[in-house]
C-alpha cells in the first residue's frame, strides 16, 4: 500500500523515482515500518482447527491443523523494521536530492511440515526424516543513502531515479545450509534410529552485542554497498507505469565473526536382551547421551562472509479514472531461497494537497488480503 502513496516521501522506498509533493522533507526518528508475515499458514487456520475437549477447553488440535496445511518445503516466518533516524528530501530546479540514515532489523526462519509430522504422527520404520529446511537468515544493520531523481523527455514523462547506499552490519546469523535428517532402521534392523548432521552456521556481532552495546552500535567494520533504481513514464494523461529494483547490495561481514560447522552420524541400536530378565537393563547412558551430543559438536572458526541484502522488484501499472482517482496494479518479488512473488490490485485517491488515500487487496504467499 505505501508503494501507492507516492505523495509521501517514504514510498521513494519501494522506488527512487517517485516525487513527493513537497518541496521539502524532513525527518527525524518519525518514520517506522513494521512487517510480520507467514507464508504457510494463516491465523484464520489455526483459529478454524480450534475445538472444545472432553472437559470443555478450546485446545488447538494439532493433527487436524497438519492435515490441513499445504506446506511446500519453502514456507518461512519474517520479521522487520526499519526505522529512519534521518531523512531529507528536497526538490533543485528539476532535480530532486535525498538524504537518509535507516535502521534496519529483519528476520527469516524456514521451516516445512517434517516438525508437524514427527510431532503428531512419529517416524514409520524405513523412513527418514529431512529436517534441511529450517535455514535462519537474520541481520541488523545500517544504511546511509544519498539520493536522486529527475525528469526527462518532453513534458517531463519519464523520471529516472536511483539511491546509492553505504551499509554497515551490525550483526548477522545465517544459516548457509543446515541438514540433519532422522532415519528409523526397518523390522530386520531392529528399528534402529540413525541420526545425521551436516550445519554450517555464521554469525558476526553477537559477542559485542552481549559485551559492550556501545561498541556495537558505532561498529563499521562489516561495510558493504547498495543500490536502488526505479523509473516512471507517463504514456498518456491516463495512463502509466513505474518499475523499480531495491536493495540490490551486500555486506562483507569480519568484526566480531565465528563460523559453526557441526558434521556427523549416530546411530542407536537399541539395548542388548541378553539375560535381561535375570540381570536388569545393562546401558552407558553417559556414552550414549556423549555419542548423541557428538554430532552436534561443533567446530568454531573466526572467518569472514559476505551475504546479500533483501532485493525487492515493483512493477505497477496506474490508470487514472477520474482527476484525482487512480486505479492500480502492482506485481512483486523478493527473492529469499527462490523468487516469491505477489500481486497486489489497489485503487488511490487524491484530495487536494493533504490527504492521499489507498485501498489495496494482494494475493502474496498463499493469502488474500
């Protein structure tokens, strides 16, 4: 939806090419944006999966949600915020000039329904259990960027913006491929359960994080560079498009780093039934509590990486129904193990100088909003 206010200057966000209607802007710690999404299920399935037990509590009934859910394998739980501690916008003959300082914090957890599964239906002799999916992705970092905009070709009908980006991360925890996996062993191999593990993991600014707060938020040893472009053209006086492409970037992280590689394989074969009546249970719960443990022992390593920024593309078409009434739609993508994309169909109005409303329905990772 902020994508259609383009009267206001944070939606120079989603693409440098927008003009605001002011001459000038100005910000300071007044600008917050908040994002929270699920792409596999949604509240109103939990709610619908709801029901009353023998004594009359509303529990959630897990096994009916599972059979319910259409988990693919790359569902994911994201978080943000982005906070402009500063901002400045203002217009010089044609050419339009910005200035900001952003805080950005995001967070992407994937998952898919093998942790369901085991859950409520166990592990059936002969099969194993992939739990390679749950890749953590979560950053905090900071953006300065310095912007620009302006018009071309007769009566001003395209505009070419872009905003170029200093980034410099402040802490990092990625997950660059985690596969463990479950197997439980057939009848003939007595169900043995063989367990294997291969996870590599990094992480940059956590001991800062937890040692000296002041260090960490000054720290700009984990740089890095972005890029924002987007355009506008007018074809008609009813018709339009935009594009853009934001946070095309990186950041190389090597302050405070530790890379965590955990690689192995254990398998339990169960307890030994020889003169179990006379002699009782006869195991070394301590060796295998340790072999267990084993598997998951992981190697430390101070080493840099360098990993990407979350890129965005907006493609939108506008048809102005009437004067101050336009209609839109809007495709989307943001990459994060694959191209995900989304559809959003809105309509804007315009009254006056001082208010812009939009209404928007979107269609985005399996929901309709």
């Amino acid at each position: 939806t902020l994508h259609l206010l383009n009267n206001v200057y944070q939606s120079s966000h989603t693409n440098p090419a927008f003009v605001p209607r002011n001459k000038v802007h100005v910000s300071l710690l007044s600008s917050y944006h908040v994002s929270i999404k699920n792409s596999g299920f949604t509240f109103n399935q939990i709610a619908a999966n709801i029901d009353e037990d023998e004594t009359g509590q509303r529990v959630l009934d897990l096994e009916k949600l599972y059979s319910n859910l259409n988990l693919n394998g790359k569902d994911y739980i994201h978080l943000s915020t982005d906070i402009d501690l500063f901002a400045l916008s203002f217009k010089a003959g044609k050419n339009r000039f910005s200035l900001n300082v952003t805080e950005h914090v995001q967070g992407r957890q994937r998952y898919d329904g093998s942790i369901f599964q085991i859950a409520i239906e166990g592990n059936d002799p002969g099969e194993t259990l992939q739990f390679g999916k749950f890749e953590t992705d979560a950053m905090h970092y900071r953006e300065i960027g310095v912007g620009f905009n302006r018009p071309f070709l007769t009566d001003d009908k395209l505009v070419v913006g872009t905003r170029v980006k200093a980034l410099f991360g402040l802490a990092n925890v990625q997950t660059q491929h985690a596969d463990v996996s479950l197997t439980t062993g057939t009848e003939q191999d007595l169900y043995a359960m063989t367990a294997n593990a291969d996870i590599l993991l990094n992480t940059s600014g956590m001991d800062l994080l937890e040692d000296d707060a002041a260090a960490y938020a000054i720290n700009t040893k984990n740089s890095g560079f972005g890029i924002d472009l987007g355009g506008t053209y007018k074809l008609n006086s009813q018709i339009s498009f935009a594009a853009s492409v934001v946070n095309l970037g990186f950041i190389t992280w090597k302050e405070d780093t530790k890379t965590y590689h955990s690689e192995g394989s254990f398998t339990f074969t169960g307890l030994e039934n020889d003169n179990l009546l006379t002699e009782g249970f006869n195991i070394d719960v301590e060796q295998l509590t340790d072999s267990i443990a084993n598997i998951f022992e992981f190697e430390e390593e101070a080493t840099k990486y360098t990993t990407g920024i979350p890129t965005q593309v907006y493609l939108t078409g506008n048809y102005q129904l009437a004067t101050h009434t336009t209609a839109s739609a809007t495709l989307y993508s943001h990459f994060y193990q694959t191209f995900r994309k989304g559809l959003s169909l809105g309509i804007r109005q315009n009254v006056g100088r001082w208010l812009q409303a939009a209404a928007t329905y979107s269609m985005q990772s399996r929901s309709y909003n």
